[in-house]
C-alpha cells in the first residue's frame, strides 16, 4: 500500500534526524494539545526561510514584511539574524522596536498614513519612507526633516498574481521622477525606487517590466542631477500551497537577469521586501471538523464546516484565491469524496472553497482534526476580534520542539 511505504520511509528519514517541519508541529500538537483553531508556528523554519532568501538575493537588504505574520518571537528572531523590516504603523513600528530592531533597520513602507503617523515613526528614530503622491510627500517633509525617501511606482502585477495589489499603490513613472525630484528640494534624501508585482506571484518574469520601468526613473532623475541608488523590488514571492511554486533561486535569478538588462552600468543596491515567502511555510493551523451535512440524500457534495473561517484566520480564500492543502489527522485509509468547505460563523460568505474541487475522506466525523499546511503568513494576522464571539487565532510559536509563546 502505498501509504504505508510513505510512512516507512517517513519514520527512516524522522530516526536519521531529517525532521521536517510539520514533524515538529505535529509532535507540539501532539505534546500540548492546544484548543483549536490553533496555529502553531515553527521559528527555527522562519529563521531558514529568511537565510535562504539572504543568501539567494545577497548581497541584497531583506526587509520582512511585517503584516505577513507579526508574531513577537518571529520579529525578535529575524531582529537577531539581521534582518531589516518593512513596517506599516506606529504600532508595528513598536512590535519591531520591542523585538529588538533598531530604528534604522524599519523602513516604513506604505504609502496611506497620517501626519501624526509620520511624526510619531520620526520620533522613533525611523528614517526611510516610501511614498506614491505629492500630499504624502509634503508630509514627510514637514513630519520626518531629512528622511530617506523611495518612491513607490504603479506596476501592472499581471494574471499570474494570486493576490494582486491592483492600483491601489505607485505612481506612473513620470510621477515617480517628479517625486523624486521634489523630495530633494524638499530636503528629504530621495534614495530610490520601490514596487511590488502583486503578492503570490507566480510568474519570476513578472519583476522584469517592473526593473525596466524603474531604470527609466533611475535615467530620468539622473538627468536632472539627482542620483538614486536603491532599488527596492518588493515582496511577492510565491509558496506551494495546493499548487507548486517557483524556487528562491528561480525568483533570484530572475531578478538577477532583469538588472543586468535594465541597470548594465551601474547596478542599484537590492532590497527585497519579503513577507509570506518568511513565513508562510512555517506555520500549521490545526483545527476541527464541526459538522458534516448534506443538503439532500442525492447530493454528492458534502459540506464540512470547520472551526475556523474567512474570519478567524483564514482570510486569503477570499475569492478562493489561496488553495490550502488540507491533511486529516489520524487513519482515514478508505475512500474520499467532494466536499464544500466553510467556516462556523453565520456569514454566508464564510465559506472557503466551493469551486475548488476539494476532496475529504468518506469516513470524517465532527470532532476529527485537520491540519492545514503553509498557514504561517496571513492568516493570525487577518483574524477579528471576535466576529460572532469567536475569538482571534491563537498563535504558538515553537523553536527546537518546544513553546517558546502563546498569544
Ligand atoms: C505586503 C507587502 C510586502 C510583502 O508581500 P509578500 O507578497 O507577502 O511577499 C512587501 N512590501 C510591501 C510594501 C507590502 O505591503
């Protein structure tokens, strides 16, 4: 039986010490047996996840994305390992300074803030900012004097985005010269070029128009005496989750080729702007199955409702866009069949995926459990406050086996 070849060369690899992630998860689940939903993040893969992107894009500066997944332990562990990172607020301005980063290691990356929001980063001791209009602008200037600024351009993230940003964010490139421009006779230091190509992007070709438009910045800003040295080419790196995922080395690759060819003489210094990449594969939302039904003798579907849902952690299957892999826990060895998948609350959109052909076992139960894997990124830190009484995702953060948090 196939299945049983798999967990005999699964328990020769686990005794040779080969121990995988979801090994460590498992054996905390096992150990601890936490309420579900709980999400159970491992920081030694954190800390591996991030060197691999360090060593594939070095000499590059890697700012980790903080909203990905702002789990204290995962912030003081990437803070140690020297990491930089991409904060959004005040309050994860505090998070990354309480986790033990410096001030000149956060670079405040998004575009919509206020002036007191500027002013209290300021006051922190942050310096870099990344801004996509003249209002923003005029109000770093006033709020953070002699700030470094990167101007943030309006890239077409394409079809092979999972999760694009659309227009919200960038400006066209003539603006982004003018921009840059103004921020040197504001006072500011215009240091560079900022995009993103849409997160889960799945196409390592996709940074390639991207770099060629913000070499055309890099030229025109140069023409009026001002020289930008930083190239910040964001986020969006794609993980397997049901389907597979280009390599850090693919994406690094390609983004290697694409300075070359747009950059040929001077080549900008790197940063790279990493959230779900970090983390996603690190984590495992363990939860349980609360009812299975079927609207009628005849319907070959069944409907799983599980204990956790677009509200309470998992957000990214909104429009089905993010296909989890689901892994029942304990012997299931019979049959599967069709299933609608949805969360507990009385929302009619709380229901994960009914397009996606998913299949579960014929023989699952209310009460069984099911892990769903590469949950580390976006899912605790989408989770409401208590939408229909539920409370928010609970996130345990273990490193070598053990808890090292619960919040
Ligand atoms: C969210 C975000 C990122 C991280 O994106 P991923 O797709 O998770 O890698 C990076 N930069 C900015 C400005 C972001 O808003």
């Amino acid at each position: 039986m196939p299945c049983s070849v798999g967990r005999a060369a699964h328990r020769r690899l686990t005794l040779a010490g080969v121990e995988t992630t979801l090994d460590r998860i498992r054996a905390f689940l096992a150990e601890h047996r936490p309420p579900t939903p709980a999400l159970v993040i491992d920081v030694d893969t954190v800390l591996s996840r991030y060197a691999a992107l360090a060593d594939a894009f070095a000499p590059g500066r890697v700012q980790y994305a903080v909203k990905a997944n702002p789990a204290p332990p995962v912030l003081r562990a990437l803070a140690r390992a020297g990491a930089a990172f991409d904060v959004a607020s005040p309050a994860e301005i505090d998070l990354c300074l309480r986790a033990g980063a410096p001030p000149e290691s956060l670079s405040y990356g998004n575009t919509i803030k206020k002036p007191a929001d500027i002013a209290t980063a300021h006051a922190r001791g942050v310096t870099e900012f990344t801004c996509d209009a003249r209002g923003d602008l005029d109000n770093i200037a006033r709020h953070a004097p002699g700030a470094r600024v990167s101007v943030r351009l309006l890239v077409d993230d394409g079809p092979d985005s999972i999760t694009p940003f659309g227009q919200k964010f960038g400006c066209r490139a003539d603006e982004a010269a003018r921009l840059c421009l103004d921020a040197a006779s504001a006072g500011l230091e215009p240091v560079g070029v900022s995009f993103h190509v849409g997160s889960q992007q799945l196409d390592p070709g996709a940074w390639d128009v991207a770099i060629a438009s913000a070499a055309k910045v890099f030229t025109t800003v140069s023409e009026h005496g001002v020289r930008l040295h930083r190239l910040n080419v964001g986020g969006g790196f794609g993980v397997p989750y049901a389907g597979p995922a280009p390599s850090v080395e693919t994406y690094a690759t390609g983004v290697r080729e694409a300075l070359a060819a747009h950059f040929p003489d001077t080549r900008p210094e790197l940063v790279i702007e990493p959230g779900r990449a970090v983390v996603a594969e690190a984590g495992v939302i363990r939860c349980e199955v609360v009812l299975v039904s079927r609207k009628s003798e005849a319907d070959p579907h069944r409907w799983v409702f599980l204990d956790i849902g677009r509200y309470n952690g998992l957000a990214e299957t909104e429009n089905e866009a993010i296909a989890y892999r689901f892994d029942v826990v304990g012997e299931h060895t019979g049959a599967d069949g069709p299933v609608i998948i949805a969360g507990p609350t009385c929302d009619g959109d709380d229901v994960l995926y009914q397009r996606t052909p998913y299949r579960l076992p014929l023989s699952l139960r209310q009460g069984d459990r099911i892990d769903i894997l590469a949950t580390g990124a976006y899912t605790a830190s989408y989770s409401s406050v208590a939408f229909n009484g539920i409370e928010p995702l609970r996130t345990y953060c273990i490193s070598e086996g053990r808890l090292i948090s619960a919040e």
